[in-house]
C-alpha cells in the first residue's frame, strides 16, 4: 500500500464520518449529498489505487 492510496482512503473516511455526524445534527440534504459523493470518490480513488 502506497502513500497517495493511504492517503485517499483516510480522506474518504473522514468525510464519510462528517456525514455520519451531520446526519445527527440535521444538516441541509444538498450539503449532506455533496459530503457523500466526495467521500465515495475519495473512497474509490484510493482503493483503485491500489489494484492498480
């Protein structure tokens, strides 16, 4: 596992762990959908980066 892979995959989790807690504070759903798209593709550049 590289550096840059690592370093999405945390990122990703981070973001998804502010929409888990915006969620439970009743944030607006355009700025929860926002949150969950980054950290999906956060989430998914770092694991094809590390196939690839």
């Amino acid at each position: 596992m590289n550096g840059t892979s690592t370093l999405l995959i945390i990122i990703g989790l981070f973001l998804a762990g502010g929409v888990w807690s915006f969620v439970k504070q009743g944030m607006p759903k355009s700025l929860l959908a926002m949150l969950s798209v980054g950290a999906g593709v956060f989430l998914i550049a770092g694991v094809l980066n590390l196939t690839v």
